[in-house]
C-alpha cells in the first residue's frame, strides 16, 4: 500500500502566486494546474490511495492554546477563498478525495494519516513544502517508507537536506524550534536566541531538556535568557510538534485511489 497525502492549501496557493493574471483568471488558472500537478504525482508516485488534506473552518488547539498563533500572515484573496469548493470538485474528478475536519489543521491530518501508514507497513508519499513535516523522518523505517516530496523543487525532502538547511537532523528539530520559534506561524521561542546559539546550545546540550538541566554550565547571560523564558520555549515546543493521534473518523478505503477513466 502506498498513500499519497497532498498538503492542500501548500499546493494551491504556491500555484496561485505563481499563475498569471488577477482575480477569477487567476484561480481559474490555478485550479486548471493545481489539476495539471496532481495527474503528474499520480502518475510519478503511482499511490494505491491518495488524499488532499485542508485546514478545518474553526479555530485548532493552538489557536486555543496560543491566541497570537499565526497573526500578521497575509490571509488568502477572497476569490481564492471562495474557489475552495471548485478546487475539491475539480480534484474529485481526477480521483483524489479530499479532507478537512472542523477543528484540525491539515498539517496534523497528514501526519495522522502518513504515522497511521507507516505503522502498517505501508509507505507514504507527502506532498508539501511546509518544513513542519521535516519531524516526521524520526518515525520507524521512514528512511525507507517515507517520502516528503518538495513538488516545486522536484526533490525529495530527507534528513541530509534538513540538516543542510537548519544544521540539525531531524531527531532535533522540535528542540531546535523551541529555541529560535517559528516565525513562519508567530510562534516566538527564547528572547534573544538565534539560529547560531540554537545550534550551539543543542551541541553541548543535546536536547532541549538537557539545556535546562545543565543552566549552570552556561554564561550567567545566556543562563537568565534561558530561564526567564523555559515556560515559552516549552510552549513553543508544543506547537510545533504535529499531533500524531488525532480522531479522524474515517477509514484507510475512504482513500482509495482509482483514477478516471480518459
């Protein structure tokens, strides 16, 4: 079994920024190669099942937990918004169904569903460029079983490349975030903390927990940084780890891929 997982809006709005023309000309171009990209997975990846995850309409956990979650991001144009509905039709036609419950982000559906997969021995294709997914190459045999494919980049999103990128492997990644925050989603982590003391810390350290545990091997400085902000850097390590055991209420065959016939 091979399941195919699309990150939805990930797909759609990087083709929709990159598409000519404004307005309705422009989402209908994009749902004409939003169509394009996912015929070309299906045929690259040959899944056995496939589905598109989307954000929920209400308000996620962090949302809850953290009021100031993902303030200040650029919303979606309306007309995009409002296309939603023809992009999951279009997408039906070509077989892939698509999911979305009230309360859950779609990144935490996909990562529900590939963990679900991957502890049935199936292998899992994930489609986004959403770094938040890098987490998920802790997970057993995901070397082998688990793609993160980058559909823009044409390449595929492995532990090396992670390091290149953030220089942590994956297995250090949350701690890593817990630190210098995520900006991408509003999330701050320790005051005053970078990208370069991050790395630092988590050298001599090894973990986040370890950090805290060894304050006192630290400058008196970095020590009160560190200190004065444990409780939001363990927040901040909450969100962004991608809940793996959500309640889906659906099935493995809800999923199955049969393309339509030409």
């Amino acid at each position: 079994m091979h399941l195919l997982l699309i990150d939805g809006l990930n797909l759609i709005r990087r083709i929709h920024a990159a598409v000519p023309g404004e307005g309705h000309e422009a989402v209908s171009a994009a749902v004409d190669s939003s169509v394009h990209s996912l015929n070309r997975l299906f045929k690259q990846f040959q899944p056995s099942h496939a589905v598109c995850c989307f954000d929920g309409p209400e308000l996620s956990w962090r949302h809850l937990e953290y009021p100031q979650y993902k303030a200040g991001r650029k919303p979606m144009p309306q007309e995009l918004r409002d296309a939603m509905p023809g992009f999951r039709e279009q997408f039906s036609h070509i077989g892939l169904a698509s999911l979305a419950l009230a309360t859950v982000e779609a990144d935490d559906l996909a990562a529900t569903l590939a963990v679900k997969m991957l502890s049935i021995g199936g292998r899992v294709t994930l489609v986004s460029t959403d770094k938040g997914f890098a987490q998920l190459l802790i997970q057993p045999d995901a070397d082998q079983r688990l793609c993160l494919w980058d559909a823009f980049g044409r390449r595929q999103i492995d532990s090396e490349s992670v390091h290149a990128r953030f220089g942590v492997y994956p297995d250090r990644i949350l701690d890593y975030w817990a630190l210098t925050g995520d900006s991408t989603n509003n999330i701050k982590g320790v005051e005053g903390v970078g990208p370069k003391t991050a790395l630092r810390l988590l050298s001599e350290c090894d973990s986040l927990n370890g950090i805290y545990q060894h304050l006192g091997r630290l400058s008196d400085k970095l020590a009160s940084k560190l200190k004065d902000n444990q409780e939001q850097a363990m927040l901040c390590r909450r969100l962004v780890t991608l809940a793996t055991d959500m309640k889906l209420g659906c099935k493995l065959s809800d999923f199955r891929f049969v393309p339509p016939v030409a």
